[in-house]
C-alpha cells in the first residue's frame, strides 16, 4: 500500500520553524523557569507574554506539532525503495529506544523509595508527552542521518 | 551478498546516475547497492537483470556466509 505523503518542498519551513523553537524557544523557556525558581516574585518573562501565555502556549503546541507531522509525513526529493527502507529502519530504532526507556521508567519507578515516590512522579508527569514526540524527533535525526550518510558516501564514490 | 553491477555497468557503458534513471530510483540508490550495502528487492533486481540482458544469479550472487 502506498501512502500519500506531503510535497518535499513543506520540509524547509517545517524545519526552520522547529530550528527557531529549539535555538530560541526552549532556552527562553528553560532560562525563565529557572529564573521563577530562584525568585518566585519575579519573572523575566514580558508583561504581554505573560498574560498571553495559555493562548501563545497553544498556539506554540499547535506549530510545533504540525510541524513535526509535515517533517514526518512529507517526501524526499526521490521516492525509491532504499528510502523506504531507511524509513522503515528509522521507526524501528527510535521505537525501540523509546521503549527501552519507558521499560527502564517503569522499573526506576517501582524500586524507588516511597518518600521519593511524589517528586518523581511530579517530573514522570511533566515528561507526559516525551514518548510520542521524543519517537517523531529521533525518528527524523536517525532518517535524516542515514540519508545524509548514503549521499556522503555517492559524493566520496564520485570524486 | 556481492554483485557484478560495477562490471556490468562498465561493460555497457552507463554511467551510475544513467542507470537510476533507467530503473527510476536515485544515484544513491545505486551506489548503495554496487557497494553491497543495500540488498534490491526482487522486482529492481529483475529490472537491472532485464536492463543489462542477463540472468539476475549473474549480477548477484550469495556470499560464503549467507
């Protein structure tokens, strides 16, 4: 069964919008939630941000998510059978990484002491989403990697 | 499992990114193949074996450890 996927040309500004939010996005996150844990009085976030912030947070989930499925479900410039298979591939590994992962969580979580039990499900519910996403990002690093690396080696072969 | 794509092409005269074309998939494609490190599926190994006009167990064979 062949599957429909979006036209290559959705990738660069899929890309460039995910590259913004990992280069600007997240450390402006990360910065501010330290700043409001070192003075919970103050915040180094703009006032109109601020006050936006459940809007701009959805708005942000929403870019962020579709731009991820446009990298996910969007062609290469050739469509053949090693791209398929290196797709293929790139599931397998980044699902059993993920997988491993929550298996490891799960055993962490039972061995724990129980007066750590409420501090670590306090950071096991703010990682709620990681599989899923942590799967499309590792997914994409590996593929990309993998195409890039066939594309290295036929440069190589032709010099 | 080893090939004689390499030779084979030579021996035509097609260069790497004349016979993707031919068979509709990419030079990497191609490349990746003639230096074993990916096997074709039975149907592009069927169209190189018509291209170049010879039976598919003379452009691959299997390897001591296969």
């Amino acid at each position: 069964m062949q599957m429909k996927l979006l036209p290559h040309k959705v990738q660069k500004p899929a890309g460039i919008f995910l590259l913004v939010c990992f280069v600007l996005v997240f450390p402006m996150i990360f910065f501010s939630l330290v700043a409001a844990t070192k003075d919970p009085s103050s915040t180094s976030i703009p006032a109109w941000i601020d006050s936006n912030t459940p809007v701009l947070a959805r708005l942000f989930v929403i870019a962020f998510t579709l731009s991820l499925a446009a990298l996910l479900f969007s062609e290469e410039k050739v469509e053949d059978e090693m791209i398929s298979h290196l797709r293929l591939r790139a599931v397998a590994v980044s699902a059993i990484i993920v997988i491993a992962f929550k298996l490891i969580e799960q055993i962490v979580w039972v061995l724990l002491p129980w007066d750590f039990t409420d501090s670590f499900r306090d950071i096991r519910n703010d990682f709620k989403g990681v599989g899923v996403n942590t799967m499309i990002i590792l997914y994409l690093l590996i593929f990309k990697r993998s195409i890039r690396k066939y594309s290295n080696r036929t440069d190589e072969e032709q010099s | 499992m080893k090939n004689n794509l390499k030779v084979e092409r030579a021996r035509q005269r097609i260069s790497q990114q004349e016979l993707a074309d031919r068979l509709h998939v990419s030079r990497q494609t191609v490349n990746a193949i003639e230096l074993g490190k990916f096997n074709p599926s039975t149907l592009l190994s069927l169209k190189m074996s018509r291209l170049f006009g010879i039976p598919v167990n003379e452009l691959f064979f299997l390897e001591e450890g296969d």
